[in-house]
C-alpha cells in the first residue's frame, strides 16, 4: 500500500484530491456502500488490519468502502506544514485549524448525507458496541485522526465535532483508534459476518459478557470440558451459558451488572 498513498481501498476508488470526483460517476451499488472516511497524516497505514480477514473481503466485495484523506495534501506553504506550537506554550505541537479545515471541508463534498463526523480523543466518549451498532446503522463516518497535542479547540467547536475515545490512555496517533471504531462497527454491517448470530450472543450485545467457549481437544492437559456442553440437551447448554454469563459480568464489571439489572427492573 505505501506506494499509492492516497487511493481508496475496495472496489472502486475515489480519489481525495482538492476537487473529489462526483459521487455520479461511482456506480450504484457503491453509491449505497457503508463509507469511512479518515482524515490522517499516515494515509498509507490504511486499510491496514482491515484489508484482512472479514473486514478485508467485505471491503473487496464493496459492503463497504474506505478514502483515506492525507492531511498533509491540505498543509501550509511549500512544506505543506499541518502543525505549530501550541499558544501559551509548553511541549509539542498542535494540528492547525485551517489546515484541518480545509480536509474536512473536502471530506463534507463526498461524505453520505448523515454520516457524523468524529474526532478520535482520549478526551471523547469511551466508545461502546452501542456506539458501533449505531454507526452500522448509518451510512457512514468521516474520522479525524489527532497527532502530536490534538486538533485546535476552534476546529471542534466550528464543526461541532463528536469526540470518541477508545479508552483512558493515550496513543501517539488517531489511527490505531481509528481502526478499531472502524472493525467493529464494519463487523455489524449485513453480510459482512459469515454467521449473522454470532453478533448475537456475544459480548455486550446483551448487556453482559461472553460465556467461556471451548473446543477439540475433549481433553487437554487434564482438562476436560463442562459436561452440560456435551450432553446435546440444548435447554441445558442455553440456562448454563446464561447462568456464566452472568456469573462472569457480576465478578468482572460491577459496573456492566448493575446497568443489566437496572434494565431488567426497568
Ligand atoms: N494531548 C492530548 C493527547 C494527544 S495524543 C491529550 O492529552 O488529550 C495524539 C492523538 O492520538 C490524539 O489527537 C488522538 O487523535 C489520538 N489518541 C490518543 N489517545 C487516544 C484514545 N485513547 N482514543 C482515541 N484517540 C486517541
């Protein structure tokens, strides 16, 4: 990928240039695709993990497409700088709001009527499976990809710019965070999962965490599996799951346990 910095990924490609092309030249079908679209220094780290595995095929067969958008392209002068220091001083540097400006003013041309626009923030909302499967429901998202001390505040304010953290510690970049917003909320796309189901039961999408899961071997270093798992009566199997599931949620996210049990009250 780091030889063609700038092109989109999947089946069709829209070019981020100054001027994007039409979304009348992009055929039907993809018209309709569930589009990302990231603003970033680091264009080329792009589809990375997600040009694999599910994610990957479902970004060839156009269920969803991705236009990374290179800040740089945007910068200031001859060495199109995207930075300064920060007013008031001390350490590091500050992505400038007219630089971001402009990005986000191309991305707005191509971007799905009513698809949000999110800053990657460790100051944001922590991001939840409730947040993905709302995004999944959209036609999209436009991200920002934050480096060196962040976006000027102006930026955030003028554009009204949601704020999303993938949880409380700081990475160097917004594209880490960025991709992982971006799997799993792609995973929750029509299609994209082999077994629709398995986005069922798992993690969260009831309020609590997973059951333990096991496979062959039936024995490993001395260890079996839970009987009820073998016995096929799948009442059984479905009370056994619950009942871990739950026991699992109480010990582990107090937090999580409570919210469940309010809502079953509720
Ligand atoms: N000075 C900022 C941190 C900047 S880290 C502060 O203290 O709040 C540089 C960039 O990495 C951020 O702009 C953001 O885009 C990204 N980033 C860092 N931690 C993140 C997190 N927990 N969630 C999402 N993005 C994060």
């Amino acid at each position: 990928m780091s030889d063609t910095p700038s092109r989109s990924h999947g089946r069709k490609s829209i070019r981020p240039t100054l001027k994007p092309r039409s979304l009348m030249d992009t055929p039907e079908e993809l018209v309709n695709a569930w589009q990302a679209q990231v603003i970033t220094l680091f264009p080329e780290a792009f589809p990375g993990i997600l040009g694999h595995s599910l994610t990957g095929k479902a970004l060839q067969e156009g269920k969803w497409q991705l236009t990374p958008i290179p800040l740089r392209e945007f910068g200031e002068g001859k060495h199109r700088n995207v930075d300064d220091t920060p007013a008031g001083g001390g350490a590091g540097m500050v992505l400038r709001p007219d630089v971001m400006g402009r990005a986000i003013d191309v991305a707005a041309q191509s971007a799905r009527p009513g698809a949000p626009l999110i800053y990657l923030s460790p100051r944001g909302r922590p991001f939840t499976q409730e947040m993905a499967q709302d995004l999944a429901q959209r036609p999209g998202v436009t991200l920002i990809c934050g480096r060196f001390e962040g976006l000027d505040q102006r930026v955030i304010d003028h554009y009204q710019i949601a704020e999303v953290s993938l949880g409380d510690f700081v990475l160097t970049g917004g594209e880490i965070a960025a991709q992982a917003l971006l799997d799993a909320t792609v995973r929750l796309l029509p299609g994209v999962l082999g077994n629709a189901a398995s986005t069922e039961e798992e993690s969260f999408s009831d309020g609590l965490l997973e059951h333990p899961q096991y496979t062959r071997p039936a024995e490993w270093e001395g260890r079996g599996i839970p009987e009820v798992l073998t016995s096929g009566n799948h009442g059984k199997i479905a009370d056994w799951r619950r009942a871990m599931s739950e026991e699992i949620t109480k010990a582990r996210r107090p937090d999580l346990w409570e919210a469940y049990q309010a809502r079953l009250k509720g």
